[in-house]
C-alpha cells in the first residue's frame, strides 16, 4: 500500500493528521523519501511492503537486507582482541585453568552480573573444574567489589574474576594482596583504572566505543572465545561455545543493551539455543513462568530477566546465578520457584514504592529535567524498576531513593540522548555523592541523606544542560498503515525476521485507520482486550495492557460505536494449538 502526504508525516505533518491521540501523543509515520525506498527495496526483493518500511527504517539498503534478515556470528563477531587487556585476562584465565588455580568470581546481583558468572562456571563446569562464586549483598555490602569481601576472598584464592563490576573499584582491588584481579565489566570507566592484572571494558575511556553497546555478559563470552583460542593454538581443545549464547541473549536483553549490530546475532542465536532446552535452570525457569511457546526477546525481558533477578532484589543474592549455572533439574526447579516466589513479593513491594514515588514526583512537577522521589525505607532491591516506570510516565531521566539512616540508595533511568551514567559520575567527582556510576541509560548511587536537595539540584542542572528539560511527550513513530485482514499469521513471522526487537531496535508499530470497535472489555487489573474491524468483514484481536489506568481504555469502552485509528505492535497469539494475529495495542484516536 503506498503511502500518501496526507498519511505520511513528511514535512511535519502528523500521520493520520493525529496531532494529539487519547494519550496525549503526536503520531509520526515514514516521510515520503521512506516511503520511496521501502517500496523499491519491496520490488527488488520480493518482500512484503511491511517488512521493508521495518528494514529501512533501520537503515538498511536492499543488498543488504538477506545478511540483516539472517544475522550470524560469523560475520558479526568482533576480534576479542580488540579490546584493550582482552589477550592478558585470557591468558591468566587459561593459565589459572591449566595449573587448576583457586579461581573466584565477584559478580553484581542483577540479570548481567548472574548470566557472566553463570557463563565462567559453565565453561569451566565443562572441563570439569570450578569456582568460588560471591555475589555482595545489595542491602549490606551495596553494588560493586568492596575491601572486606576481596580480602577475604584473596586469602583463598590465586585469580578472581569481577564480572559487570569493578572498573571503578581501586581501593577494594588494591586490598585484594596475593590474588591477581580481571575486571570483565561495561560500566563506564574513570579517568585512571584500578590496579588490577587486566581491564577489559568497552567503555574504558580509552577504548573507541565501537562496542560500548555490549553488555558484560558479551564482554565475558568475548573473553571465553580467546581463552578458547589461545587453549586450541596449544593444542587443548575447549567446551562448545555456542551453547552457551542462551546466557548471552539473557543478559543482553535483560540488561536492556541495544539490539544492533552483534547483538542482534547474540539474541538470535541465543533463543535458537534456549529452544533446545538444554540448560537446567533456563528449563525450570521457563517452566515457572508459564512459557508455553518458543522463547522470544518478551519473555526474556520480562519473564525470566525479572526472576533472575528477584534474588539480588530481595533474596539471596547469588540465587539467580547459581540457577543459570545449575545442572541438576531438581536442584534448578527448587531454585526457579523459590525466584518465582520472591518475584511475587518483589512485584508487591514495587507497587507500594511506586504509587509513592509518583505522588511524591508529581508533586515536584513532571516537566524538570529531572524526576526523582525519595522515601524512608524503600526497598533498594525495587528503586529501579520504579525509577524506570518515572521515566516512562514522565519521558525525563528518574532517580528514586530509599532512605536508611544517614545515607540513601538510589537507582535512575534515562531517556534516549540523555547520558546519565556520566552526569552521576560528575556528581560523584564533584563529593556531592558518597558513590556513583553507571552508563548512559542507567545508574545507581548513593548519597548522605543531609545533601540529597543539593545533588539532585545539581543532577537536574546537568541533565538541564543536555536537554533535558526541553523534552516533550514522547512522539509515536509508525511504520506505516495496515488493514486488518492484511496482519496475517505469515507477515508477522516475516517481519519478525527483522527482530529481535528491544533497546535501539524499537517492534514495528502500525496503525489501521477508521475502524470499528467490535468488543471491548476489561480484562485482569487493568487491562483492555478488544476486537477491531474494518467494516469489510476482517477483524484482529487486540490487547492493552494498563490501559484502565489512562485515558486509553475509558475512551476505548465507551465507544459508543464511534471508528477510531488504532496503533500498536503486531505479534502472534497462541491459545490452545491455535495462532492468530494479535495487536499490541499501545495508543488510538477518534478517526473523525
């Protein structure tokens, strides 16, 4: 279907001439050079209409698209020895390996720092070695290598291994005398490095950046693909690789990393992997959650990454770990439902935090550049996901802070071309901050309770001066115009070919215009499940979550038999055997 001026939102126009929807939103469509091209590409490849308005839209040229369609490893993969350090961590590794060293592992105790130690111990499992695993409690030890802990963990071991931590931690590597230290991590780096053997960091503030998009987990698989390189150049053969992408998908997913370039093959070949249902607790875990269909980018953000990580939240911190590392099934199902159980109560704990937190933020105004709420005993383990739903209700960098004592821990969340990882490192280095670091969407610190009003003055006026305050309601950008008898079974596989999709490759969305609300109800808490048609006899399901909470679902069940156009993501519903073609239903507009 070709797209025309007063459809497209070439030129400023707004698509559907939408300038404001039930949520609030402009919409915008592909411009007319899109428009140009996605149907050239359709021409010259055969594909359907759709699914090149997705490929070009992430600038994809039509000789390109096979390669971008079937994205593999081998043509992906960067040479590990790009980074800095990468080819003197491996060789300690193998060393530690080949001499049968007491190796330990200091990991965070999120979903990264659980699938890193989880890929260190499976690698080794397989050679029929092991290794100390310390995850640091959040609440009493906080995030990242501290000097007690490494200590200790230095008395009793030759190597230890600080997986998604440690770039910023020189006084707890410098105590750990007598061990040598591999820091395996992606948060942003100082100016100096701390004393340890090896570094390997894409984000060190030497490196060019090309692959700050990786997550640490690809950091450590990285490593692992030149211990193996160096072990067969000996002559040693190593465990299979490949097996262990399923943790690297996770992880990358997980931990919110943009799904471009090898990322893309990561994920992809990852969930071909978890398919296989080979790794015991990814098995168990799937199975708590109710999975009943092949794993997808979904279900591990917001399935299984969220269990993982209810150990670190409010349990033990290193359950999420030793779960994906575990290889006995009964052990695994014990594990999967005690983090099933703990995500329960996590979800429980959020929704108290988060009402708060909202009341309070709202309070201060919405429109600043920075949006944060603190409160007496707030659970750290819950700070950032309720920092993450500030910053989607808002579409401004959020902080939230639980209060303890003199002191309080906080998580932030920011937007897209807002770094605020390296606004909180700035804080941190001008003593406003007991602590801080992070990247560019994501941070955590912690402040004394006496200057919090001052840093977060501060924060405001530095996120202020990368636009964060001139920022409006987020836009939805569409991908073009379907019918409803066109979101076929079929096309949505096709188009998936183009996923996964997530951080940096946003799903496709697509309006259908003018259409008849044919059912509508509320379903669960909160959300709306309707069937929409055209008139001409072709319907689709469609399903909002949270819409009962706006405008959207209110508007929505009273009709009253008025059309309206209709947005959201395309994806495929399977109930009892049967699949069928659902719309993620994200906004709509009265179509008079």
């Amino acid at each position: 279907m070709s797209m025309t001026p007063d459809i497209a939102s070439d030129s400023g126009h707004a698509f559907l001439g939408v300038d404001s929807s039930l949520t609030g939103r402009r919409w915008i469509g592909p411009g007319i050079e899109e428009d140009r091209l996605a149907e050239g590409m359709a021409q010259t490849t055969a594909l359907p209409l759709p699914v090149c308005r997705t490929l070009v839209r992430r600038g994809v040229a039509d000789q390109d698209a096979p390669a971008f369609l079937a994205p593999t490893l081998r043509d992906l993969l960067p040479d590990p020895r790009s980074l800095h350090d990468m080819e003197t961590a491996a060789a300690r590794f193998v060393t530690a390996v080949e001499r049968r060293e007491r190796i330990a592992i200091f990991a965070d105790y999120d979903v990264d720092g659980g699938s890193s130690a989880a890929l260190l111990l499976s690698w080794l499992g397989d050679l029929g070695l092991g290794a100390t695993l310390y995850v640091p409690d959040r609440i009493d030890e906080g995030y990242g290598p501290n000097v007690p802990a490494m200590q200790a963990l230095a008395r009793d071991h030759d190597l230890i291994i600080c997986v998604d931590c440690g770039t910023l931690s020189h006084e707890p590597i410098a105590a750990a005398k007598g061990a040598d230290v591999l820091v395996l991590d992606h948060h942003l780096g100082g100016e100096t490095l701390p004393p340890a053997l090896a570094v390997v960091n894409p984000n060190r503030q030497d490196e060019s950046g090309d692959l700050g998009h990786l997550c640490a987990a690809a950091v450590v698989f990285l490593m692992l693909v030149e211990a193996t390189r160096q072990r067969r150049e000996a002559g040693r053969a190593g465990p299979d690789l490949m097996a262990l992408l399923d943790l690297v998908a996770l992880a990358t997913v997980a931990d919110v990393a943009p799904l471009q370039g090898v990322n893309r093959a990561f994920v992809r070949q990852g969930l071909t992997v978890m398919a296989r249902r080979q790794r015991p607790g990814l098995v168990a875990l799937a199975d708590v959650a109710r999975m009943d269909t092949a794993p997808n980018a979904y279900h591990l953000g917001f399935l299984l990454g969220p269990r993982v990580n209810a150990g670190g939240r409010i349990g033990r911190a290193d359950l999420g770990a030793r779960l994906l590392a575990c290889t006995d099934p009964r052990d695994a199902d014990g594990m999967a439902a005690k983090l099933d159980e703990l995500n329960t109560e996590r979800r429980e704990i959020e929704e108290q935090v988060r009402d708060a937190a909202l009341a309070q933020a709202e309070e201060r105004g919405f429109d600043a550049p920075l949006v944060w709420a603190a409160g007496e005993g707030w659970h750290p383990g819950v700070v950032g996901i309720v920092a993450s739903r500030l910053k989607e209700r808002t579409n401004r960098p959020a902080i939230v802070i639980g209060l303890e004592g003199d002191e309080g821990k906080g998580s932030g969340r920011s937007v897209s071309g807002i770094d605020l990882g390296a606004a909180i490192q700035r804080l941190a280095a001008e003593g406003l901050l007991i602590k801080g670091g992070g990247h560019k969407m994501a941070a955590g610190l912690t402040v004394a309770r006496d200057r919090l009003d001052p840093a977060m003055d501060r924060l405001a006026d530095l996120l202020a001066k990368q636009g964060a305050d001139r920022i409006g309601p987020a836009d939805l950008r569409l991908d073009g115009l379907l019918m409803p008898g066109a979101a076929t079974v079929e096309l949505i596989e096709q188009i998936e070919q183009a996923g996964p999709f997530g951080a940096g490759a946003p799903a496709p969305r697509f309006a259908f215009a003018d259409c008849q609300i044919l059912f509508a109800k509320e379903v669960g808490k909160g959300h709306l499940k309707l069937t929409f048609g055209d008139g001409l006899g072709a319907r689709i399901d469609a399903i909002a979550f949270g819409a009962m909470d706006g405008p959207l679902g209110a508007k929505l069940m009273a009709h009253n038999g008025a059309r309206f156009h209709l947005a959201g993501r395309l994806e495929i519903n399977t109930w009892q055997g049967r699949s069928t073609p659902q719309l993620r239903l994200e906004d709509a507009a009265p179509a008079s």
